[in-house]
C-alpha cells in the first residue's frame, strides 16, 4: 500500500474512514439461516471498537489541507496513524463469546475449489481499494470447510467464537479478532 496513495491524501482518507467506523458501518442484520447461527448475537462493526477508543483526537487541530504530498510532517502522520490503526485495541468483552458478523471478504487464500480463509471487513473495497481499517475492525477467518464460489468483495455472515487475536497479513493489513471453525453463509438484504 506504500506509495499507493499521496501521502497527504492518505492522512485525509485515513481520518476519513476512522470518523466512519466510528459512526458504524457494514451490511444491516439479517435473520439467521440456521439453528447454530440463531444462538450467537448479531454484532455491530462498532460494538468491535471498545468505547472511548478515538484514533483522530490528536489530528483534529491540525489543517489537513495544507499539507503536501512530500511534507515530512505528513509523511509522519500517515506513518503514526498506520501504527496506531495496526495496534488499535479491541473490546475485551467480546473476547470468547459466541458472534455473527456480516461483512466483506478478502481472501487469504483461493483455491478452484474455493476459498477457506479470509479476512472480514466492513466496508467494500478495504484492503483492497483502500487503505485497511484499523485493526479492530478486521477479523481473519478460516471457515470450517471451504466455501466454492465466494469471491473478494462478497458479503457474507460468519458465525462462531469470536476471539482476540492479531494476525498480520503482509499486504492486507493486521486484524485484532479471529474466528476459526467459523460457519459462513451469503449475506442476502432483506426482500432480495
């Protein structure tokens, strides 16, 4: 992702998407497909963010647009802000209970017979499009068993145990929760 963007364009999109996490995003609730998933509680993308955690606080004095791809002070935010969103904490108290989740996949692994792990995300295009959301807002899951057909950018719902675990993946960017042995089911919207 280095040199993808301008770096002062990368500090705006940064502070950008962080406003968005926290005002919540991602695929509305659905009703549950199966039994299993009907016992774990529908979460939020923001429930994931532990309260009070605000990653722009120290960069809303600062005027953004007068910022230049080469200054060093936005070289030096751009790279602040990146260790701050990899080291974002999560919300302890969903450490270890029983979640569903809709989102969007980005696939670690695609196979022609489909795709088993992936991270979990909530918004279209992150990771890929755009710079990764902040680490609490990525969650790595490896299904039970492979799903055929899933492609990245796809919604699906994920079902399972919902645990506090980094992991970083070289290009995509680093996820504070997993959830393995997970159950994955397409994401349909109401009256689809």
């Amino acid at each position: 992702m280095k040199g993808f963007f301008p770096r002062a364009l990368g500090v705006v999109l940064l502070l950008s998407l962080a406003a968005a996490f926290l005002s919540g995003c991602g695929p509305a609730s659905q009703s549950p497909a199966n039994a299993n998933a009907a016992a774990a509680p529908e979460l939020k993308w923001e429930e994931l963010i532990p309260k009070g955690w605000d990653p722009t606080k120290r960069y809303r004095n600062i005027s953004l647009e007068a910022l230049r791809d080469n200054d060093p002070r936005a070289i030096q935010m751009l790279d602040e802000m990146r260790a701050v969103w990899d080291n974002a904490p999560i919300n302890v108290a969903l450490d270890g209970s029983a979640a569903k989740l809709s989102g969007f996949v980005v696939p670690l692994d695609n196979t022609q017979g489909g795709i088993r792990e992936f991270l979990l995300v909530p918004y279209f295009g992150a990771c890929i499009h755009t710079p990764p959301p902040p680490a609490n807002q990525i969650v790595h899951v490896v299904a039970g068993e492979t799903f055929k057909g899933l492609h990245a950018m796809d919604t699906v719902k994920v079902s399972g145990v919902l645990k506090a675990a980094r992991y970083a993946s070289t290009d995509m960017g680093v996820s504070g929760y997993e959830i393995t042995g997970a159950s994955v089911e397409r994401f349909v919207a109401a009256g689809d």
